[in-house]
C-alpha cells in the first residue's frame, strides 16, 4: 500500500512526506543530498558556515552532489547562533544562490519574507508548539513544523506533547503542517497523515546515517542510548534545550538550581555551541549540549540514509496495511 501525495511531497517534490529538518555543525552537502537521493528533503544549516563565502560555496557542492533532486537551506534566527545584522544578508545569498526552499527558526521571520516571496523561496517555519505556528501562518509563510515537547535541541518553554500539537494543529491551522518531535517510524509517519499533517520532521532518528560526518563514537553513544538517556536545560535563559544526558547537563542543571538568575555569561564556557561541535569530532560525549530527542529510543543502528528511510517506508506501508485490516 503506498503513501498518499502530500501538500509537502507536491511542494518539494520528493517522494516521502519526510523532513530531516537543519542540524546545527552537522547538515552540510553530504548529509542533505543523501537525504535528496532517499527521497526526502533536508536544510544545510546556514549557521554552521559564519562565512557566506563558504556558505555559498557549500550550496553549490550541494546542487552539484542532489543532482537535481530538491533540499534546501535552514537560516536559524536565534541571535546567539547569528548575527542579526547578518540575517538579511544570507537570505539574498540564498536567493542569489537559486535555492528554492528555506526553513526558519529562532524567531519571527516576517520582516525577512518579502526577500524569499520575490525568489519564489518555499518557506517551511519550524515552530514549538500550535500558538507559535498560528502566528506564523499570519504572516504568510508557506507550511509549519511544529516540535512537540519530545524533540531534541529546542522545544520551547511550553513543553506540548507531539499528540497535542498534532490534533491542535488539525483544528487551528489552515496551511499545510509537519508535526516532529521524537518521531523515528513509519508508523508515526502514518499516524501524523491520519491526524491532518503534511508529513513529519525528523532529526534524531536520522543522526546515525551514515553519511553524517561525525566521530564512530558519537554514533554509538546515540544507538546505545534509549528515551530515558535526555535532559532538559536553559529553562532559566527561556530557551530550553532537549540534549543528550552528560556531564554538562548535569552541572548545568545544578547551576540553574542555585541561582535561577544565573547571567548566561556565567553558563557559557559549559554550553558554547563550539564544546559540542568538539564532540561530534572527537566522540567524547560527557560534556557539551549535544541535542537529542527521545526518538533515541528508536535509534538502534548506523546505516547509510537511503537504507534508514527505506526502513521508515516499509513500516508505514504494514501500518497502512494494518489499518486497511482493520477497516
């Protein structure tokens, strides 16, 4: 039984109503277009290069390895990953460069919209929970994911459940939807479409891919990990962060229990994005904020992409049978 056609397979062209939505230090060339070859779509993370030159450069070695096949770029607009000065800039890059699709997060992307409408850029919102995704749809972009309280990296300070999210989007939005959050099956995938979505965001399930250029130890590190191996931080920043449990989430915790005013200064040299990039290099997993959702329950082997994504269709297509059973 196949998949249906979604308002994401039909505005991206892929084949599966999948996003692997931006990974901070780790979604370059290699990694979106074995995603584009598995038949979903995903974002190099424009943060990851702080040089446009580089960024520019890396768009290109994209298009050339995609072969034609869609991705596109995630501009992160969270001020402590970019400079604010600098967002309009990479958006015209972007534009420049003939990329077709954006994703968007950290803050309201409205002033920056009329630069993506005029290159007829796909913009896809990525937002926490259904309030966010309502104001979003207001301001005219394309479609919304919206992260539930599960997800890896940052899941806001309402902490919603993808469930939730997923049935308050079905009454409340009238764009198209993907709901992410500790999402790793197919049948998630089949489950999200049943209750409206467009398709579904993935990050954590897709961290063990082959083609994701990091140290064999962190990939171990995730497979051997399970739901309960997360921890949430920076809820006194109001920038809560779902990452892996280590040695730094545990002082980190500690330090915002003893003083919930603690000045970010101070929280800094424990939580630089640049201890975790260290991380992904070396394998050492005990310090750094290293993001990961509960979908590490899920994850339980490296594979090359094509072969994760194959597995995801096949159990949705028994989902889809089991339903058509069921009927």
């Amino acid at each position: 039984m196949s998949l249906p056609e979604t308002a994401v397979t039909r505005s991206y062209g892929i084949r599966l109503p999948i996003v692997a939505g931006g990974l901070m230090w780790l979604s370059d060339a290699d990694y979106v277009a074995a995603c584009a070859h598995a038949g979903i779509i995903s974002f190099i993370t424009a943060a990851s290069f702080p040089d446009l030159a580089d960024l520019r450069a890396e768009i290109a070695r994209c298009a050339r390895l995609c072969e034609g096949r869609p991705f596109g770029v995630n501009v992160s607009m969270l001020p402590k990953l970019v400079d604010p000065a600098r967002t309009a800039d990479t958006f015209r890059l972007i534009a420049d460069a003939g990329v077709r699709h954006v994703e968007t997060s950290g803050r309201n992307p409205e002033e920056f919209l009329p630069i993506l409408k005029d290159a007829g850029i796909t913009v896809l919102h990525k937002v926490p929970s259904v309030r966010y995704a309502q104001k979003a749809q207001s301001v005219g972009v394309d479609m919304v994911s919206i992260v539930g309280a599960e997800c890896g990296g940052h899941p806001g300070m309402d902490m919603i459940g993808t469930m939730v999210n997923a049935a308050l989007a079905e009454q409340r939005l009238r764009i198209p939807y993907l709901i992410g959050g500790g999402i790793g099956t197919g049948s998630q995938l089949v489950a999200a479409l049943a209750m409206g979505a467009a398709g579904v965001v993935m990050g954590t399930r897709l961290l063990v891919a082959d083609e994701l250029r990091v140290h064999p130890e962190y990939k171990a590190a995730l497979i051997n990990a399970t739901e309960l191996d997360t921890a949430l931080t920076l809820q006194s920043k109001r920038n809560t962060i779902r990452t892996l449990a280590n040695e730094t989430t545990r002082l980190v915790q500690e330090m915002e229990a003893a003083d919930p005013d603690i000045p970010i200064a101070d929280l800094m040299p424990h939580i630089s994005g640049q201890i975790g990039r260290r991380a992904y290099q070396t394998g050492d997993v005990t310090k750094g904020l290293l993001s990961a959702g509960q979908a590490l329950g899920l994850t339980h082997e490296a594979a090359p992409m094509a072969d994760i994504i194959a597995g995801i269709e096949a159990e949705a297509r028994a989902a889809l049978t089991r339903l058509g059973g069921a009927a």
